[in-house]
C-alpha cells in the first residue's frame, strides 16, 4: 500500500516505524528537516521537506497513486485542508486526518465528501481519554480492550500470589467459574510470550490477556488476583486537552481533583467544570498533595505535557501514598523504564492511536487493531465473509484454519451471542473473529485468512 503521512512529530513518527515495517510504501511529509533525517536513518522511506497541505508538496510526495494519505501534523487547519487538496486534485482513496480541537470535533457534519473529505477523524486525546475511563472503571488492570462495540473485552492484569488460578493448571478456571465462559489468550512471564493450552499453570507476577464478554470481566480477573476496591476518589495533574476531557468525563461518577500549573488555565477549567475540585499549583508540591490527601487517593494520573513532570509526579504521589498512579508518557523509551518501577501504567498516546490507523490499513475485512506489548502484538477484530468455497475460515472449524505460529482465535462475537473460540468450534459468515498475533510479523498472512476469493459476490 503506498502511504503518505504528514508530520514528522511522535505521532507521525509512531506511524512510520508500525507502517514501514510492513512492507508498506511510505512517504513522510514535514517542514523541519531533522526529523526526517532521522527517520531515513532508521527506516526504509521516502521524505519531502515542505509545507503538508501545499499542492506542490503532496504532488513531490506522490499523491497521484496514493491509496491512503494520514494527516496527523500538530495543526488541525493543516491536517483538514491537507485532506481536502488530496480530494480535490489528486482523488486519494482513503483520508485520515489527525483533528484535536473539540470546536470542530463537535460538529461530525463538517466532515463529509460535500464539506471537508475526511474519511476518518482521529483524536488520540479522545482516545487516551477513553482508554483512561477503562481502566478506571477496571481496577486492577493494566490494559482494557474493547472488541464488538463493547460487547468483548480484553484485559491484561498481573497474576498476585493468593489469587485462586495461580499455581494451577488453566483447565482448571471452568471448575472455578462453571457459569462463565472466558480464555486466556497469552501470558506474558518475564517478558517472554507464551501460548498458553490447558496444561499452563499460571504463575505469580505473570502477566496474563483473557478475553470474556465485557459483563464478566470482574469475576474473571477475580480468579488472578484480589480484586481491588471500586474506585472513588481521583487526582488528576493536568488541565489541558487530556486533563480537561477526563475530568468531565469522570466527575459525575467519581469525586475528581484537578491540579492545574497556570492561574488562567485553572480559572478557566473551574467555570466550565461541573463539580470537579480545581486547584492552581505545581503537580509535584508535596506540601499540596498531602494537604489534598493524597494518600486516600485510589487513581492519581498525570496528563500534563511534559514527560518528566508525568513521572516524578506519578511517583511522588506513589511515594506518598496513592494506591495507583498512572502517568502519560509521549517517548517511547521511557515507557519500559518506568512501569516497572513505582509507576503502575505508562499510558503511550501513540501505542493507543496506532490501531485506529492500522484498522485502515489491514486487508481483509479488519474493523478493529489493538497494539499490545509497545507495538510488537496485535490484538484483531476481523468479520469473516463468504462461504467454504470462497473463504479459508467461514464454515469451518477452528482447528481447521491454518493459522501463523503465535497467533490464536479467542472469540466470536455474534448477533445475539459471545462465544469463547475452542477448537471444535465453527466458524460463520458475518461472525466477528477476535484473534491474538503474538508476533507482529504475522499479521498479513492473518488478512490473507479473512480475504475472499474472487468468486464471491
């Protein structure tokens, strides 16, 4: 697929490292021409030095054959008009514009081919928003993943010593939850991948994927770990985009604080807030925190835009007394360093904005891509089509597909109903297949699996 991606900042830069290494054709678009050195030092692309939605430059960058152009520069107006030039003059197929401002998000109809032709709008604050909000009302869990609008969720969660599954074999959770169907799709032990089968004991400090209808998630993780207390009070460090959304988002259910560094800015986010607490003051003031009790805080989450203040923040407030802390974290590097710390999620804006642009990239029919483990797992929603004759999973059983090494079936969502894929189950047209790619590298001969044959109509 030939790809042009406007901006060469984190965002644009995520996308480039997770698209080139598909055997992608990938023209990167920005203005400074640093990063773009920086990028052809380490990836197999092409740059252009200009100005992203300037006519001359999308034509040098090869708009004439693209298939898809990703819009994702730090300017709303650049990414939308970027979008429109591609329409207009060189017919791209495929639009995906990067939109931050709530102004225009607010208003869907202002993004139709008759007004601005984006074919898909993505917020990554939206999202981190979102992903926040999961893990909230998921306490415990390290990741939350949403598959069949909701109706499948998948849940990383760290084995505890005492937790009624570890030390036992896996075959042995439909003894403890006989009403609950559910499967673990992948355990992660000392950083290493294992594909579990029946015959997996689980061990402490594991980390462990399942997959179970969304209503079940709870008494599932129950069998990993104590289950910790619903969540009431939040600490919010951070009034911008992130901060901002979050606290509206949360403040009709939880009792939420925010601390906000500018005056101005906090003056600003205590009128147009319901019943958040806003304070003016720096994130990491021990003297405020302790004075906000922060050691009955049950989620302190950092969202400013600085990395380094994110952390130590995060760890202060672990230090002092918070029972879980999460920080956002922009560079990629320091995600790993700090989650095994003090810090219980790093949240990385890129790795939950990748998979709304790799659901677009994906052959077959892929409606829903999750990055997992920093980029190097997917976790897929696909919907099978055809019948036996035109497709290589559709009436048949799960045992019978040729999957890659590593990667696995873990549900089906149908109409009415959440299936839990073993290995005699069958496979149907319209089913909404969840699968796990343990091994990026995979993923295309798991599309070719979804293809039809040309004879399908």
């Amino acid at each position: 697929m030939k790809i042009i991606i406007l901006g060469a900042s984190q965002v644009g830069s995520s996308v480039a490292h997770n698209l080139a290494s598909e055997a992608n054709d990938i023209t990167i678009v920005d203005h400074d021409p640093e990063p773009l050195r920086a990028l052809q030092d380490q990836l197999d692309l092409r740059t252009v030095v200009g100005q992203a939605s300037h006519p001359d430059v999308l034509a040098r960058a090869g708009a004439e054959d693209a298939d898809m152009l990703v819009a994702v520069t730090n300017n709303d107006e650049t990414n939308m008009i970027a979008c429109q030039v591609a329409y207009s003059l060189f017919h791209t197929p495929t639009k995906i514009a990067r939109v931050r401002a709530a102004e225009y998000l607010n208003h869907p109809a202002l993004f139709c081919q008759e007004a601005l032709p984006v074919d898909v709008l993505i917020s990554p604050e939206q999202i981190v928003t979102e992903y926040v909000q999961r893990l909230i009302e998921t306490p415990g869990a390290l990741q939350v993943l949403d598959f069949a609008d909701g109706r499948v969720r998948m849940v990383a969660v760290k084995a505890f010593y005492g937790g009624p599954l570890v030390g036992h074999e896996l075959r042995t959770l439909s003894e403890h939850m006989p009403n609950v169907d559910s499967r673990v799709a992948a355990i992660f032990r000392r950083g290493t991948a294992i594909v579990p089968d029946g015959n997996t004991v689980i061990e402490v400090d594991d980390e462990v994927f399942f997959v179970a209808a969304a209503e079940n998630t709870r008494a599932v993780m129950g069998e990993l770990r104590r289950l910790d207390n619903p969540v009431k009070r939040i600490f919010l460090a951070g009034g911008g985009n992130i901060g901002k959304r979050l606290a509206a988002s949360l403040e009709s259910n939880y009792q939420v604080k925010l601390i906000e560094r500018e005056a101005k800015s906090a003056a600003r986010l205590s009128e147009e807030l319901n019943s958040t607490i806003v304070l003016q003051g720096d994130a990491a003031d021990e003297d405020l925190l302790r004075d906000e009790s922060i050691d009955r805080t049950d989620v302190f989450c950092s969202v400013t835009n600085d990395d380094q203040v994110n952390i130590l923040a995060a760890m202060l407030a672990k230090r002092m007394g918070a029972r879980k802390v999460m920080s956002l974290i922009n560079r990629g590097a320091y995600v790993d360093l700090v989650q095994s710390g003090l810090i219980d999620i790093a949240i990385s804006p890129q790795q939950a904005t990748i998979g709304t642009l790799l659901a677009h990239v994906r052959r077959g029919d892929v409606v829903v891509v999750h990055s997992l483990r920093r980029g190097a797992a997917e976790a897929i929603e696909a919907i099978a089509h055809g019948d036996r004759r035109t497709s290589k999973v559709v009436d048949r059983k799960v045992e019978e597909i040729r999957l890659p090494r590593g990667a696995s079936i873990v549900a089906i969502a149908r109409e009415h109903e959440v299936v839990m894929a073993h290995h005699d189950t069958i496979i149907r047209a319209n089913d909404h297949v969840i699968l796990l790619v343990l091994d990026k590298q995979r993923v295309p001969e798991v599309e070719r699996l979804f293809q039809v044959g040309v004879t399908f109509l």
